[in-house]
C-alpha cells in the first residue's frame, strides 16, 4: 500500500499566505440592514425620480400650450406616466425614506423590524422604477403605444406596489412590536402614529391596485387595453378620495414639527391622533374604483368632509403656536404650507361634489382637470410633510441641521411649483366652460411654470440635504433639542424607565427642573 505524505506549513509559508480580504463598500451597501442607509438611499433616489418626473409634467404643459408642438403622439403617456411616477416613485418613497430612519428612533429601537426585507423593499422599489423610467423612454408606461413596453410598465408598476406595501410592513412592525415599555398608541409620536394608520390604508389600497396589474398582466393585452385596464381598475389610485391617502403622513410630521418648534406639548393629543386617524379612513378610496362612483353621495359626503381633519390640524397647531416661543425655520414653515395645500384639493373635491349635484351638468367643470388639479396639490402637500421631515430631522438623517436660506429657498420655489400645477387642472376644469382652446392655453402655461419651479425646488433640496450630509458629525454640530426620543442621540437603554407620555424628553427636562413650567 503507497503512503502519501504531506509537507506541514512553515511559519514562513503561513505569514506569507494571502489573507482574506473582506467584503468592500458596495458589496456592504448592496447587503446592509441598516435602516438610516436604506431610508436615504430612499430618499435620495425618490427626490431624483420626482425630478424626472416633474421634468415630464413640464414637457406635457409645453406641449399642451404649443398645440402638441413637442411631444405629439407622445403626450398623453407622458400625461399619465408623470402623474403616476410623483406617487410611486416620488412622494411615498420618500416619505417611506424617512420614516425608515425616524420611526425607530422615535419609539427608541436600535433598528427597524425585518431589516432584510426593509433592505428587499429598497431594491426591488429601485430596480422597479428604472424599469418604469425606462418603459416610459421606449414609448410605454401608462398610456404608450408599444405593447412590449408598455407590458414592461405595467409589470413595473405592480412591483413598485409590493415593494412599497413591503417597505410599509417593516415600519408599522417597528410602531406595534418595537415600542419600550411604557408607550402605548396613544403616546406614539404623531409621525409614528400617522405612519401606522397611513401603512394600513396604503396596504389595503395597493393590494386592490396590484390585483388589477395582475389581471391586465395574465391577460397579454396589448397598449390599447393596458390603458382601458389602467383607466377601469388603477386610475382611481391617482384621484380622490383615494389620492388623499399620501398626505396622511404630512399630518404626523406637521405635529411633531411644531411640537419642538413651540419646545411645549400639544394640548388634546388624543384629539390629534383621533383627526390623522379620519384623515386616514377618509381617504380610503379602494370602494371608488368606477368613475361612476363620483356621481354617489358617499363620493360627495366624503369630498366635503375630508376637509374638516385638517381644518382641525391646523386650528390646534395655531393654538399650539400662539402659546409657545416659536423658532420658525424651514421644517416649521413647510408643514404649514402642506396643510394648506391640502386645504387647496379639498377645495377641487367640493366643487367636483358640487357639480355632481347636478350629474355633472350644475355648472359643467371639466372632470378631468378638476381630478388633475387636486392629484397634484395633494402630492404637493405629501411633498412638502417630507420636506418638513427631511429639514427638520436633519441631524438624524444627514449628521448636521441643513443650511438655513437654501432650505427656504427649496421649500418656497417647491410651494410655487405644486401650486401652480395644482392650480393648473383647477383652471383647466373651470375655464373649458368657456372654451376648449382657452382651458388648454391656461392650463399648459401654468402646468409648465410650476413643473420649471417644483425642479428648481427638488434641487434646492438636494443642495441642502447634501451640504448637511458633507458636513456630517463633528464638534460644532448644533446641539440636539427635542421633546421624542429621536433627539435623544441613541436607542433607549433596556433597563429604561418607562415611558410617561408623548414627550419622555421633556419628562426627563421636567424632572431635573421641577420649577420650570413647560405644560
């Protein structure tokens, strides 16, 4: 029998052996589980994405002002496609961007639930909408004239949908399962609190949608009955009540937002909750998927009301102002701004009720315009909230406070621009009583001005998210000063002392100067 031996290792040999290199920057990004890099790769990619697409709803509002002088054929895909990508692949990524960083430090967990499927979300949502953008370019999306690709839209769509539902599950896990002891519902952060009750109400929205993607995908329809799917089973996603859905956490931001702006609490907290809750149910709009649905009185009802929780909102976060020493600053001014926003596609929904009294004939408005006008305030309000939430949380999002004039500057050109194109489809619907010719004219030179403006806005926020992200951590750093556990700089301890209400900073503040009156 042959007998093999084998020459042990030297030391010599052994130090010279090539060591294991471990994984690299991009291979730790591809596979991190951490949700402050997950919540801004959200939002970084979601704000550049919104650009994109506010770049399309400019070229449409040129077109439509140049006798379809630009995108000719192209113009109502470009339509639809643009309107579409502000809701998926803009203002709810974002806000989802930011609640992925801030609602687990604001219920004082080191991490978010299910940080692997949080990481999933990301990538299936970002993979998703380059496919959307790209569907679009070859002539697809929603509304184009190529079967191949407008398939490839309608596959996209549905797989931003999931992602999204997905990337909800993993925050409104942390809310329920990742509380400390001591914070019940009722002493969540209103931003944590909206973002449960919104999480609720998107899931149950997008999985309504995305069984109409699946039955327009298993049915092999060409562009033609894509678009008759889309406008039968999914369009009702981008008009009321259903369009409202977005804003519910502009809501929750506003309150947290003018809590640290006043350094007090909010008087009725209960009360608070209570109206971003009937926002939410008010807002649920899966039942409306008919255009005939708009003719009920239930459409109606819920047209007129959908007001009231804001008007609410606002009266109780006025009162909170007039007695607190204010600090206004761009989160502060930008919450307020989406609030009256909102206030603006509420008006376009009671007067849509108004002229169904009459089955649409009371005074005439042009539907689709009217519809067009409040879709855009309301994703000009959800932008703004995120605004609010990225300028306000900036230490917790990027290190350092952004800079003070360009966070202004963002916020006041982003105003102007949602303003206008919402603006537009008001115009739109009012003056095409009066002309076909003088409603489009309107509504193309408004639509292109406020998409113009809204980019320069999205820029500006991206210089002063980067600016703030530059100068990251270091010893002149402002200061942390907030009433929520987020300001507190870390995750609260296991051992901690439970929670006693909304506002355990304050508390704890309270506690050490027993003299000082903060109620």
């Amino acid at each position: 029998m042959a007998m093999t031996e084998t020459k042990p290792a030297t030391g010599a040999e052994t130090d010279h052996a090539p060591a294991r290199s471990g994984p690299g920057e991009l291979e730790r990004l591809v596979g991190t589980g951490d949700h402050r890099t997950i919540g801004r790769m959200f939002i970084g990619f979601s704000l550049m994405f919104s650009a994109l697409a506010l770049i399309g709803r400019t070229l449409h509002g040129v077109d439509v002002l140049t006798d379809n002088g630009v995108l000719g054929r192209f113009a109502a895909m470009t339509n639809l496609s643009s309107l579409v990508a502000l809701l998926l692949i803009g203002a709810v990524p974002l806000l989802v961007g930011i609640a992925m960083v801030i609602v687990p430090l604001q219920v004082g967990s080191p991490a978010i639930a299910f940080p692997r499927a949080a990481a999933l979300s990301l990538w299936g949502w970002l993979l998703a909408a380059g496919v959307f953008v790209t569907s679009v370019a070859l002539n697809g999306g929603i509304g184009g004239r190529n079967d191949a690709a407008t398939r490839l839209g309608n596959v996209s769509t549905g797989a931003m949908l999931v992602a999204l539902g997905l990337a909800t599950v993993c925050v409104m896990t942390t809310v329920v399962a990742h509380r400390p002891l001591g914070m019940g519902l009722s002493k969540v952060p209103l931003f944590s609190w909206s973002m449960l009750v919104a999480g609720a109400i998107w899931l149950l929205s997008f999985g309504s949608a995305f069984a109409h993607v699946v039955v327009g995908q298993i049915s092999h329809a060409g562009a033609a009955e894509l678009l008759k799917n889309f406008d039968a089973g999914l369009s009702w996603l981008v008009r009321g009540p259903s369009i409202y859905m977005i804003a519910i956490p502009a809501l929750g931001i506003a309150g947290d937002v003018v809590g640290r702006a006043t350094g007090r609490r909010l008087a009725n907290y209960f009360v608070f909750q209570t109206l971003i809750a009937a926002f939410a149910v008010l807002s649920f709009g899966a039942w409306a998927q008919t255009p005939s649905s708009a003719r009920t009185i239930v459409w109606s009802l819920i047209a007129l009301l959908i007001a009231l929780p804001v008007l609410g909102m606002l009266g109780g976060l006025a009162d909170a102002l007039r007695h607190g020493s204010i600090r206004p600053d761009a989160a502060l001014i930008s919450s307020l701004l989406a609030l009256l926003l909102l206030l603006g596609a509420a008006a376009c929904g009671a007067l849509q009720a108004l002229d169904g009294a009459g089955s649409g004939q009371l005074i005439g408005f042009g539907a689709r315009g009217m519809a067009v006008g409040q879709a855009s305030f309301v994703i000009g309000a959800a932008f703004l909230g995120a605004l609010a939430g990225l300028f306000g949380w900036s230490p917790q999002l990027w290190g350092r406070p952004s800079a003070g004039p360009a966070a202004l500057g963002a916020v006041a050109l982003t105003t102007l621009g949602y303003a206008l194109l919402g603006t537009s489809g008001l115009v739109q619907a009012i003056v095409q009583i009066d002309g076909k010719d003088t409603a489009e004219a309107a509504f193309g030179a408004a639509a292109a001005a406020g998409g113009v403006l809204a980019v320069l806005g999205i820029l500006g926020v991206i210089s002063a998210t980067l600016g703030a992200a530059r100068a990251g951590n270091d010893e002149g750093a402002e200061e942390l000063n907030g009433l929520t556990l987020e300001w507190s700089g870390a995750p609260l301890a296991l051992d901690a002392a439970p929670i006693r209400s909304p506002y355990p900073l304050l508390d704890n503040a309270e506690e050490a100067n027993p003299g000082k009156e903060n109620a």
